[in-house]
C-alpha cells in the first residue's frame, strides 16, 4: 500500500514540543488535519494550548505492514518523534 506522510509539529503554550507523522492512504487525505488533532486530544493538549502547529506533506512511500493494517482499521497511523 502507497501512503502519504505528513510531518507535524506543534508548540503548546506549555512550551512542550511534539513532533509527529500522520500516515495516511489517498482515501483519507482529505482527513489529516482531524486524526492529528485527534491525536493530541489523546495526548490531553487541548484546543487553547496550542500555540503554533505545522502539517506539511513530507512524502509518499510504500506502509510496513503495522502501517498499512493501523490505516485499514482506523483510516490513518501515527509516527511520534
């Protein structure tokens, strides 16, 4: 399976760093902004927090298989640094 890698980075008003890749397949393009907000809602940063945020397309590449099954089930699979 070919996916997208988007790299992520957000600077919280906490003065925490994090960095990570949203994975995901052509169908959910469209959807990285949600599953990497998604994805600090779980980490607990909330709306406000967020000082500055970044989600660039870095590149595509062919999915491990872990990858490729994350994106099957959930629509997406996240790389954090």
């Amino acid at each position: 399976m070919k996916i997208h890698v988007y790299d992520t980075h957000v600077d919280t008003s906490l003065g925490e760093h994090i960095h990570f890749d949203v994975l995901v397949n052509d169908e959910n393009i469209s959807n990285v902004k949600k599953f990497a907000d998604n994805y600090l809602v779980s980490l607990g940063v909330k709306t406000e927090q967020i000082k500055q945020e970044r989600c660039n397309f870095c590149h595509s590449e062919m999915a491990n298989p872990e990858v490729e099954e994350n994106i099957r089930n959930y629509g997406h699979s996240i790389l954090r640094f």
